[in-house]
C-alpha cells in the first residue's frame, strides 16, 4: 500500500474544494449548523487516496475542512487558509 505524496497549498486546496461540491457545496456546510454531539456533525470523505475530514459550522465555531495537515475555514461563497502543517524540528538528545 502506498501513501499519497505530500500536499502543496493548491492541491489541498483543490481536494477540499472537490470534497465540498460532493456534499453541497460551501453554503451547505457553512450554514447548515450541528450540534456538537449530533452523529453527522463530520464527514470524513477520500479523494485521490486522501483523506478530508469536514466538520460543519455551529454558531460559536466556523465550518473547517483538514486533509494532511492544512485547515481550511470555509466560509458562504468560499474557503480560506487557516493552517499549513505544522512542521516539526528534529529532536536532538
């Protein structure tokens, strides 16, 4: 079994975006308010051997999509960069 190469900002981006329009698009998740212990409050959906999760927007918190690392808000009309991976320095002893 094989793992997917390492994302850049555009693919994740684009993976996300396709992963959005496969349930509706960014308004459905964006104004489509869960409770936080509902069962469907996340969707975990695999394109192209990734895996994105996305978690639906409540009042307090804003709708987020993660694959490998990099979170994207998702707003009405679009999506934004929250987070790259973090990247982690070697630990020396």
């Amino acid at each position: 079994m094989s793992t997917p190469p390492e994302l850049t900002e555009q693919t994740s981006y684009e993976l996300v975006t396709r992963a959005l329009e496969s349930i509706g698009g960014p308004q459905t998740v964006y104004r489509n308010p869960r409770m936080a212990f509902a069962f469907d409050a996340i969707r975990n959906l695999e394109f192209e051997g990734y895996q994105i999760e996305v978690r639906y927007g409540e009042i307090s918190t804003p709708a987020i999509a993660t694959v490998n690392g990099w979170v994207w808000e998702i707003h009405d009309q679009d999506i934004e960069l929250l987070m790259p991976p973090l990247k982690r320095k070697p630990r020396t002893v």
